[in-house]
C-alpha cells in the first residue's frame, strides 16, 4: 500500500517526506524521521560550518546495516538536477570525467531535505564559494587517524602537541571527535593561501612532528608504517579533498556524529558521540568551533615570525622551537634554559657578565665575583617595558638576585596563579636600579621599581620550590602589607625554565582564609582594616538581615543590608500582570554605602569588595551630597557588552575594567526605603544616577512582558532575567516569590570535596573535580567535572587543592570507582558548573566547569528544589 505523502515545513519551504519509521540505524533503532529530525535541531550550528561549501553525500537508503551485514553507501557526487529543488544553491566542479553538480548546504532546508534523501554523512572542502568562484580555503584540517595497535588515547596526546604549535603561530584551533576512530583538528586561516599552500604547510607541519615523536606519530600514508602510531593526515586541504562536516552523522553501526569538542574534554577516557548527547551537548555547551567564525581573524602575515619565507608570501613558520607569544623570552642560550637555583659555577655572575658590556648599558655590571652578605633577605620588582611588558621579580640569594620574569606580574589573587620564567642570576646592585637600557642590548626597555624591601624565607630547596613572605614599601605594588608568595617549578610545556607563582594565605592561617578574590587591585588585602576607601566596620544585630555601620572619616552612620534573594522559576511563574523584568547579570552582588563622597562595597557574605576594584570608587562621587544604600552588581563585561563571569575569575588580568550595575536602593539621606515598592526605590535610583558613567550604570530594565524579555536576553546571549514584582518590598536576607530569577542556562554552585588524577596532558594536575550540595544529613556527593577548564585553570587549580589536601573522604556516598583513587580537600571552596539535568539518582549530569565563586560559602548554596 502506498503510503500517504507527508511534507515538514522548514523555514518557509514544504519538503515531501517518507518512509519516516524506517530503521537506518538497526543496532540502536534510530529511524529515518529521527535522522531528519536531528538535521533539522542542529542545523543553527551546523550551517556556519557548511554554508557555501560544495557537499558530497554518503546515502544509505536501506539503512547502515548490522556489525555483521553492513550495507554500503552511494556516495553520491553529481545531483540530477531535475529532481533537485529549484531553491537548492548549487556550484560546478570540474572534473576528467566531466561537469559534476554539487549542492551547497546554505540553509536548514536543504539540510532537511538531504536527510530525506538518507545522506547520513555529509562531506566539504575547506575552501568555499562566493560569487560563483571558488574561494582559498579559510580552513585547515588535519586528520588524526589511529594506526593498528594505537586509539583515541593516542589521538588525544598528538591533539595537545599540535594545539601548542598551532598557537605558537597564532593559529586558533579547535578538535572535532570524528565520529569513528579519531580525531579532526580544525585551525582558522585568513585566506591568504591556496589550496595547494595549506597543503603543503600542513605537511611540513606533520613532518615535523613525526621527527620529534617518531615512537607516536607518522606523516606517511603507507600502512605499513602506521602501526601502533597516529598518522596525521594532511592531505584532505587539497582542493579536490572533503572531510566529514561537523555536526554530520557517520554512516556507522550506532548514529555518532563528528562532534566539536573543547580543549579541556580532550583526556584519555575521550570517546565518540551519538546524536542524542550532541543535542544535549549544544544546548547547554553552545558550539565550540564557533571560536572558528571571528570575523576579523590577523592576516598570516601578522602572526608569524619575520623569519618564515616561503615562496613570495608570508606564511606561517612551522618551526616547533618558537617561543609562543605569551611567554616571555629571557635567556639566548641553552645553557640558562636549563638553570635552576643551584650555581653553575664558583662565579654566579658569569652569565650575567657575558650578556651586557657595561660601556653600552647603566646597568650594574660589577668585574669581582658576588660574595654572600649575613641574612641577605633583599627583594625587588621591576617594572620591565621591553620587547613585552613583564615584571622582573628578585630574591637575595648566596649573594646574587635569583631571578625570574612573570609577563603578567605577581598574582593578588589565590585563584589566579601566573607563569614565572627563571632568568640569569642578578648582581645585588640590580635591586636599586631604575632607568632605560638602549634598544638593541639585552632587555632594552624602561626600568622601574614596582616594589623592593625584605623577606621572610620559610622554604628554599634549589630548583624545586620556594616559599617566602615579602615586605615591601608602603606606597609599593604590593599594597604594603605583607604578601607570602610560592614558587613552584613545574616545567610547564617541557621548559626547563617555566615556574608557577603562587600568592598563599598568611602564615598560620588556613588557605580557605584567603579565598579567591579576597586580594586586591594592586594586592591590598581586602580583608585588611581600612582595606578600601570607606570601608565599612560592622556590628551585627540581626535584626532582618540589617546591621549598622560607619564608614571611615566620620560619615554618618549608614545600615549594613544583607541582600535579597530571588527564587528559581520558570515563565510561567510570572505570566499574570504586575511583574517587571530586569536583566539577570553575572557577576558579584554587592551592596554599595555611599557617604561623604566615598562608597564601600560588601559582598552577600559580608566580604568587603572596596579594595578589589577600586575603579568603583566612581559611585561615591557620583552620590555626593548623598547617604545611600544601593544594592547591585559587580561585573566584568566583554567585547559584546555582556557580563562575563569568565573574566570576573580572570579579572587580574583586566584590572580597572569593573562595572557596577545597580538595580536598587535601599537607604537615602537617612531614610529606610524597604516597605516601599520596587517601583518607587528604582525611579528614586534613577533620579540619583541620572546623567551617570559608564562605570556606573542602572541595570537595563526589560519592561513588563516575559516572552519578549526572555526572547531579548536569549538574542544577546544573556544569562536570563530577573522578574520583580512592581509592589514588592525589599526583604533584606530572604528569598522571596516576589523575585524570580529564569536562567536560559542551568547552573549550579558545588562544594569541591576532592579531585581524581589525570593522565597524559594532565597528569601533572587532575582529570576532574569531586562535588557534593548540602543536603539533610550533611554534604551529599553529585559527581565529577572534568570539562570547561582551560590549561591556566587546571595548574592553577590543582595548586590551590595541594593546599587543602585531608586524609579522609568529607562525604560519605562517593561511589567506590572515584573513591578508589581519589585525593580529598577540605570542603571549605565553592566553585559553578552548568549542566544539562538533574538524574533522579542526584547527579549532575553533563556538568561544566564555570569557575570559582570565592563569593559564597557551602552555607550559601541552594538547590533548585530550595529556591
């Protein structure tokens, strides 16, 4: 019987479909409507990767057969083009057997409509077309294909070496688990090479790795030669090559699809996805590979060395010994690479001396040999403008300045550690040394002293570790209080040279005193006295949430409010009328006491934020002539104006960049404003910033429609919104239903209670994070996360564990495979992951890591059930 004609609408255009209960994929059962279906979901995320590329199909019409009786594809090049929708884009290739007609996959339509067709995989060049020519491919892929004897594992390790290469040359990349055996990896280009070019570039590229890992890797297609290694296959940038699409399903026993995967997935238990885990994976990871589409990526000519000629342009050098560009090079020969604190000779300085003619440079260059002093403990950092600004920071030792540069200057956070690289051995005379050493000598630049004073040495084992507490000027870039720094020599990226600092907590003090985010701009400790302008001092009375203060300087006294707290809720929560809808930031709540000119910032648990971003100080003056309470929130906002979170964890690294987007007020001029209704306290608010900063803003108000709200913040990539009601009255340290926070992204605050070893890439830091949520009887264990960490979090983070490391599990329900080699920490440190769903076993599942909320306590966490 014939079966009835049925037709889907795809973005305006009907496609007839059939056949939709068809079995394609027997081992799993999948069928032909759920194939079309998937095409149809992920079509968002596939067609910026496809878009205006020539398509070779695989079709398998009767489906992929059984392990045991697979059926073969058709692999279908030349479409007929009477049986072609005329709204299908095409191009013409050129072909010795003749004219062949391609469809370009320029919309979800004809993504559908192939599927229809049964072309499980769909195939592309890495050159695309515009204005019916052929375009340079603005692509590079290289294949990594386990040979005999060899799997993922070893995909996974040749990944990382070729991730660190290509962003050596300044090439983005992205890895793309290929849906059968190993592994795609995608780096963007800027069209200024042809097919042939990228071809030949990546071949040099392979041979090159093939010489430094001979025992891994092979460039050689012959399969004689591919046994137990992985051979990097760089033939498919040739013009005539394609490559599985991303996102296409593969042709094979079970749906797997060629999914984009981030860097930090990339470990030895790596495996292949089917469909069903990309859609999840898309919904709360987004697309990976959009890093891909910049829009204004640097020209090649940009990004190389002066020294990479090949042929009549610039191309990219594929030289592995390059110093990548975020490091800093300090030492011209082998000799200092491989330093450590020991002395290489009698004379400590004779490195030193044979770097710098003291007729051409001011600095010291003293002829006799350094001489140990009684209790040398001097220090010194310099501010070093030469070819990349660094900070040169200088420990008296035996008589000399062990030395060591750090591009990003001493960390005044604990969470946030950065790369030291060791350098020659100073002469003591360095450390009061200021002045310009001329452009052509060794570390030609301006010199200055960012900080210099004595230290207290706890620890100092010769080319391992080094643990001191440094002293420096009161007006010095340490902020003049006491700073304990490790250092750590970790051989980052196999350089002898590369040590990690560390800022600790205080002597005698536990690591949790000293949490993330508790150090200041410019290191002033915020939990110091008098850390920040106005800082308040408190005493508690517990009445409400509400406490009273008084700010430095005499200003009158002002109450210290504990903030309100919204409930989780979805949008039918706030359907009826009387609702209005701000944007929901990502950042730090804090409430602001602004008197006299100057403004104090608290956090929800009560950690004073003045001195971490002083930049804020804006609000005081903005409020002058005012005593006010305003509640709000700290962020730290990227290129597209939205909050990042990643960059409020990040944030040494974009200081003065704060923003503070205030949203109530509580107090004014003496006044509680808190049974007064939300509308009221916002249009006084309103009033007092009116004609503001951009420092200091009034959170956008998103009117009083959730749909269009929603649709709003979804458009522009937001968190989600915040739903008031417009009579509400401020309830100072309760969560109350007349605030709903409805996230577009589910996440969820964890305590860390221990860690699970890593292997390869990161066997020197951990291959995931333990979590555990409060619950009735105490912590209750939710599972791991081992994604949405980058290179920098993972060793920084993995210091910080060192630190709380306990004998004994602090939870009682971890299952008896982590338990088994599992490492545990004082559960004191709180982090946030997003995940796809709550099991109904309690775990997290799918979760990524977001980064630590040095802003809450376990006391603080909710669940979604609590909000």
């Amino acid at each position: 019987m014939a079966q009835p004609v049925q037709q889907v609408e795809v973005e305006g255009r009907l496609i007839k479909v059939t056949n939709l209960d068809k079995v394609l994929y027997p081992e799993t059962g999948t069928t032909k409507g759920e194939v079309i279906a998937y095409y149809q979901a992920v079509a968002p995320v596939f067609l910026p990767h496809a878009r205006r590329r020539p398509a070779t199909r695989k079709r398998w019409p009767n489906g992929v057969g059984t392990p045991q009786h697979p059926q073969k594809p058709f692999f279908h090049k030349n479409m007929d083009a009477r049986s072609t929708p005329d709204w299908v884009h095409t191009f013409v290739i050129e072909h010795s057997e003749g004219d062949n007609l391609y469809p370009l996959i320029d919309d979800a339509a004809t993504l559908v409509w192939l599927a229809q067709l049964a072309a499980l995989e769909l195939h592309v060049p890495q050159w695309t077309v515009r204005d019916d020519r052929a375009q340079p491919p603005n692509r590079l892929v290289i294949d990594l294909d386990p040979g005999e004897g060899a799997g993922i594992e070893h995909c996974v390790e040749v990944a990382h070496l070729l991730h660190e290469v290509l962003d050596g040359v300044g090439f983005p990349s992205v890895p793309v688990t290929s849906g059968s055996k190993g592994i795609h990896l995608y780096a963007a280009l800027d069209g200024s090479m042809s097919s042939h070019e990228a071809s030949d570039w990546a071949r040099e590229l392979a041979r090159s790795l093939e010489a430094m890992h001979p025992n891994l890797v092979v460039s050689d297609m012959k399969k004689a030669l591919r046994t137990g290694k992985v051979l990097l296959d760089w033939s498919q940038n040739s013009s005539a090559k394609t490559t599985i699409a991303p996102y296409s399903l593969r042709g094979r026993a079970r749906p797997t699809v060629a999914t984009p995967r981030t860097w930090d997935e990339l470990t030895a238990g790596l495996r292949q996805l089917e469909f069903p885990e990309v859609l999840e994976r898309i919904q709360s990871l987004g697309d990976p590979m959009a890093v891909l589409d910049a829009p204004s990526a640097p020209s090649a000519a940009e990004r190389v060395s002066p020294s990479s000629t090949s042929g009549t342009r610039n191309h990219p050098s594929v030289e592995l010994g390059e110093t990548p560009p975020d490091r800093v090079s300090t030492s011209s020969t082998s000799e200092e690479s491989s330093r450590s604190t020991e002395a290489t000779s009698a004379d400590r300085l004779t490195t030193y001396r044979s770097m710098r003619d003291a007729n051409r440079t001011p600095e010291p260059v003293p002829e006799a040999p350094p001489q140990p002093r009684d209790a040398g403990n001097s220090f010194v950092i310099q501010e070093h403008h030469a070819r990349r600004l660094h900070y040169d920071f200088r420990l008296e030792h035996d008589g000399v300045l062990v030395s060591w540069a750090v591009p990003k200057g001493p960390p005044t956070d604990p969470a946030v550690n950065h790369l030291a690289v060791q350098t020659e051995d100073h002469p003591l005379e360095y450390g009061s040394f200021e002045g310009d050493i001329p452009r052509g000598e060794y570390g030609g630049g301006h010199v200055r002293i960012w900080d210099a004073g004595t230290f207290e040495l706890e620890k100092w084992r010769d080319g391992k570790e080094v643990i001191a507490t440094l002293t420096g000027r009161p007006d010095g870039g340490l902020g003049g209080v006491p700073r304990r720094f490790a250092l750590l020599h970790t051989r980052m990226g196999g350089e002898e040279k590369n040590w990690l600092i560390h800022l600790m907590a205080p002597a005698g003090e536990s690591a949790a005193v000293v949490e993330p985010g508790e150090a200041g701009e410019g290191g002033v400790s915020t939990s110091s006295t008098g850390g920040g302008e106005g800082a308040p001092t408190s005493s508690t009375n517990g009445v409400g949430g509400v406490s009273t203060n008084s700010t430095s300087g005499g200003a009158s006294e002002l109450p210290a409010i504990a903030p309100m707290l919204a409930i989780a809720g979805a949008p039918s929560d706030v359907r009826d009328d009387g609702w209005v809808f701000e944007v929901k930031w990502d950042g730090y709540r804090a409430v602001a006491a602004a008197s006299s000119g100057r403004v104090s910032f608290t956090s929800r648990r009560g950690l004073d934020l003045t001195g971490e971003f002083p930049e804020l100080a804006e609000l005081g003056r903005l409020l002058a002539g005012h005593d006010a309470v305003v509640d709000g929130e700290v962020v730290l906002l990227d290129e597209a104006g939205r909050s990042s979170f990643e960059r409020l964890q990040n944030r040494a690294e974009h200081r003065g960049e704060a923003h503070y987007l205030a949203f109530d007020l509580l107090h004014l001029d003496g006044q509680s404003l808190l049974r007064r209704p939300y509308t009221e306290r916002r249009l006084l608010l309103e009033g007092l910033l009116d004609g503001g900063s951009t420092r200091i803003q009034l959170s956008t108000q998103l009117g009083t429609d959730a749909e269009e709200a929603l649709a709003i913040t979804a458009e522009l990539g937001l968190e989600g919104v915040v739903a008031k009601r417009a009579d509400s009255v401020y309830q100072p340290g309760r969560r109350a239903h007349t605030w709903v926070k409805i996230k577009h992204i589910l996440t969820q605050e964890v305590v860390i209670i221990g860690w699970l070893p890593g292997e390869n890439a990161r066997a020197r830091t951990f291959g995931a994070l333990l979590m555990a949520v409060p619950g009735r009887d105490g912590l209750t264990y939710v599972g791991r996360v081992g994604s949405g960490f980058s290179d920098k979090d993972l060793q920084d983070t993995a210091v910080v564990l060192a630190e709380i490391e306990t004998p004994a599990t602090p939870v009682d329900d971890v299952p008896a495979l982590e338990r088994k080699t599992a490492h545990w920490v004082e559960p004191v440190l709180v982090g946030e992951v997003s995940y796809g769903v709550w099991t109904q076993a309690g775990r997290l599942r799918m979760p990524v890591w977001r980064g630590w909320r040095p802003d809450k306590t376990p006391d603080d966490i909710t669940l979604p059930d609590d909000e």
